[in-house]
C-alpha cells in the first residue's frame, strides 16, 4: 500500500490530475469527503482480485465525512490536538490496521511541481507572454491571462485574485475517473 500526499490543501485539482495520470486506485480530496470504510472495501476488493499493490493519492486537504460534519471551529481544534505530521500518516496507519498490510507514505513536497517542460507547456507559455504583451501596448492592465474553452482571453484580477477554484465532484473527469474504477472513498 502506497499512500502518496499530494498538494491539495483547500482544492483538488493537483492530487486529481496526479492520481489519475500516475494510476492511483483511490484518490481524496477536499471537494469530496471520504468514508474511511469505502476506502478500506476498495483496497480489500483490489487484493480479492489479485492485485498486489494499492495507490492511495491524498491531497493534503482530504477530509473525512465525519470531520465535514464538524463545525469549523470543532474541526479546528480536531487539527490542533492531531499528533501525526498529516492527514496522510493517519489514513496509512488505519489502512494498515484493517487491511494487515505493509503501507509506506510519500510526501514528495514542492518537486511535484517540477519537472521538464514539454512543448505544449512552451508554447502555452508563449501565447500567454504574447497576449500580455500585447495588451500592455494597449493600455490595458490589471489583468492576467488564461486559456478559456480553447482561446486566450484576459481576465480582470479582481475577478480571480484571493478565489479559489474548486474542483466540481461532477465535473468530466471526475465522472471519467470513476469510470475507470478509480475510488473517490465516497461510493
């Protein structure tokens, strides 16, 4: 059992996309509050069929349905009395409890966000440099821009600066993700 925390502490999107490319078997985020049991019933289904491993992909946001039915404030203080480093060190040891199984935790930190830009990464970058170039030779600033259904577009900052764009526990790839087998903890 590998149980890999991801960046993710308010939104999804990095461990959903990382678990999905990297084929984790369950991934938790914040979005989409986890039963613990349906985590366990996943990993034991995988190794009834077979299976010799399990990748367990946390955002370090994962919260479980439990603590989401807490108040802010008692969830608060549930975080300040938490003995482990994080949330990803308690899954592993209640994966390891009810499972019997040897469960090792990564935390590959910030190098999760590296690596070797390809050449969409580049010329993504270039369209975004050109774009902004060419509205500073229009006057217009105060904005950033970004890639919108297929097409560049400048967005006002005070429309995104400080927001949080959450990941939607509907949304395609979600849905997609499921349908490959790939448990969220919540079904």
């Amino acid at each position: 059992m590998f149980v890999i925390e991801i960046m993710g502490h308010k939104v999804g999107w990095i461990p959903l996309y990382a678990g999905v490319a990297g084929g984790a078997d369950v991934i938790l985020i914040p979005e989409i509050p986890y039963d613990m049991d349906q985590v366990i019933k996943t990993i034991e289904h995988r190794m009834e069929t077979g299976s010799r491993f399990t990748i367990v992909a946390v955002a370090e946001g994962a919260i479980s349905k439990e603590d989401a039915a807490l108040s802010k404030k008692e969830y608060k203080k549930k975080l300040a009395e938490r003995t482990s480093p994080s949330i990803v060190y308690d899954i592993a040891k209640e994966i390891e409890a009810k499972t019997g199984r040897e469960t090792r935790v990564a935390i590959p930190g910030h190098t999760q966000r590296g690596g070797q830009p390809d050449a969409q990464d580049r010329i993504f970058a270039t369209q975004c440099g050109v774009e902004a170039a060419l509205g500073c030779l229009r006057g217009e600033f105060g904005y950033m821009i970004a890639l919108r259904d297929g097409k560049m577009c400048h967005m006002p900052l005070e429309d995104v600066a400080g927001k949080l764009k959450f990941v939607d526990p509907q949304s395609d790839l979600v849905r997609e993700a499921k349908a490959l087998g790939i448990s969220f903890g919540d079904e």
